[in-house]
C-alpha cells in the first residue's frame, strides 16, 4: 500500500463581510483568505481493495460520511474511475471548530494525496469544482498564500503575495459552529431590519434587505481595494517596509470581520483575547471566519512571542506563526 504525508495548512481571514442569503441557502460572502504555518498532517494511502477509513489522534475528528476528507475520497475515486481501500490517518494539531479552515485544508490533503498515492492527476478545473462541492473554504486551499473569496466563499482568485508576517494565533475551549454563527447574525440582521422598517417609508421597506446587503459587499470591496492598493495611509505598499506598510494599511482600510458582531456578545472570552492582542503590540486582530480563533498580526517576531506568552498566562492556547505566501505553501505541503 502506497502512502504520502501532507501538511494540512490553516487559514485565516482578513476581514469578513456577509451579503444577502441566496436563493440556494448561502450567503453572499467577500473575504480575504491568508494561509499560516500551522497545519495538520495528513496521511493517505491507497491500495487493493474497496472502502474509506479514517483515523484520528482527536476524539472531535469525525470518523465518518461527515468527515470532509472521506468526502473528497469519494469524489476523487469517483472522478478518477478508480477502486481502491483509502486509509486516511489526520494528526490534529488544528483547533476544532476555530475558523482556521482546518477540515478543509484536510480534504485539499486527501485529493492532493490521493493523486500521488494513485500516480493519476486530476485536471485543475475538475480539483476546483470538486473543492467547492464539499465545502465553501475548501477551494482556498488549491490556490495558497493571499486569496480573495466570492460568491458563498467558494470563488477564489490569487491575489500578489505580502512579506510573511508574524502571527500569532489564540484559540479558547470555546467552540463556534460556523452554521450556528449564521444563524445568528441571521436574527441580527432581523432585528435590525424591523427597527429600520419603522421608521421607513411603507413602500421602501421591501427594498431594504437588498440594499444593506448590497452596501455591505461594496465596503469591503473599497476597503479591500484601498488596503492592497496602500492609498488608504497615503504610504506606497509596493516599496519601502511593505509588510509594514500593509499592516497600517489594513488598519485604516477598516477592514472587519463581521461574525465579530453575533460571536463577541455570545462570548466576551474571544473579545478579551482580541483585546490582550491589541494591547501586546498587534497591529491588527481579527476573529478567523466564525472563530473561535482569534489572530493577531505583528511588527516583529519579538512582540508576537510576548503577546503568546501573555495569553498563555491567562490559560490560554496560543501559537506564534508567520503567513505563508503561495510559493512557501506549496514547496511545504509534501512532507514525503
């Protein structure tokens, strides 16, 4: 039996913003996507026989259909028209549930492993479209470094690669489900909407989902825009100390995350977390995807160490890392 070993890398996000619910259930998302050092490993094998089978050093790994790698296994034996027993072996390194995209990272590992364990490749559209089937972030993971994601977060376009820059990564006993999240900024928005609607024209009332929805995705295309560009400081990002340069950028560009609104009231822990970050030296802190990560971006590999040592003072997980940009991700993805 063949076998190949992956790192699984994680993710987060900069800045967060959720448009209108589609007709197809999602929401309309725009993110930035930024792949970290911290990873999962990941090993598959391929043989004779039939059947998937999981292993996991974590109790909360599904072992399972649920699970998004066994997922992908089937679609790419289906895909390639090939019968073969997959044993998948995930050691978790990666919070559960902490908006690091870590089960999809998983099952990019799993097609990008079954590849080389089958010694068949899979077109790149096909990857794409097979990504996006088992989850919205899954995509992401096919491209690595800066990412922009569209549409219910499934759309991913490279953008050009930042300095690495020092992270530090704190995730809490606190788990979010992202499905929970939604639902929740669901009965925001509700809320918000019958305040407005009292006060509003009758015949405009109807029009307002739509157009709050539609305003939201126009900031943060702005912001974004502004951010990348360096226009928002009025300092150029393509010269000088770049990745410094961006940093304050991102800050000026007010560029949020805005699970940030539904998941800080239910857990003031993650708020307080953000807080000590800010209050270490980060020059941008951010909730990852519908959390319960909290991520913090710094000047210096020395702040970044003591803002993981104050956190870990308070009993709480917290790792120092760097941003992988696109090349550095995919010359570490294969361990053998």
């Amino acid at each position: 039996m063949s076998g190949v070993t992956l790192r699984s890398f994680a993710k987060i996000n900069l800045g967060l913003r959720i448009g209108a619910l589609r007709e197809d259930g999602f929401h309309e998302l725009r993110t930035v996507y930024q792949t970290i050092g911290l990873h999962d490993l990941v090993r598959v094998e391929a043989g004779r026989g039939v059947g998937i089978e999981l292993r996991a050093n974590h109790a909360r790994v599904p072992l399972d259909e649920s699970n998004t790698g066994y997922r992908m296994a089937e679609r790419v034996l289906r895909s390639l028209k090939v019968r073969a027993k997959v044993t998948i072996h995930i050691e978790k390194q990666l919070p559960v549930e902490g908006g690091l995209g870590a089960a999809s990272s998983n099952a990019v590992a799993v097609m990008l492993g079954l590849e080389r364990a089958l010694r068949r490749e899979i077109p790149a559209e096909h990857k794409l479209r097979l990504a996006a089937e088992v989850g919205s972030d899954v995509p992401l993971f096919l491209v690595g470094g800066m990412v922009l994601g569209m549409g219910r977060g499934e759309e991913v376009y490279p953008l050009e690669d930042f300095t690495p820059l020092d992270c530090v990564v704190a995730t809490t006993a606190t788990g979010v489900p992202t499905a929970q999240a939604f639902r929740d900024w669901d009965e925001l928005q509700s809320e918000n909407l019958s305040r407005t609607r009292m006060s509003a024209p009758h015949n405009a009332a109807g029009k307002l989902t739509a157009e709050c929805a539609s305003d939201t995705i126009k900031m943060f295309s702005h912001s974004v825009f502004s951010w990348l560009r360096g226009t928002s400081t009025g300092v150029s990002a393509r010269g000088g100390d770049r990745a410094e340069a961006l940093l304050l950028d991102l800050v000026r560009a007010g560029i949020e995350n805005d699970f940030e609104r539904v998941v800080f009231s239910q857990h003031p822990e993650l708020r307080e977390v953000k807080r000590v970050l800010e209050g270490e030296g980060a020059r941008y802190a951010s909730l990852s995807g519908s959390g319960s990560s909290v991520y913090g971006l710094f000047g210096s590999k020395v702040k970044a160490q003591q803002a993981g040592r104050r956190l870990a003072q308070r009993g709480i997980r917290a790792q120092a890392t760097m941003t992988m940009p696109r090349r550095q991700y995919w010359a570490k993805v294969f361990v053998n």
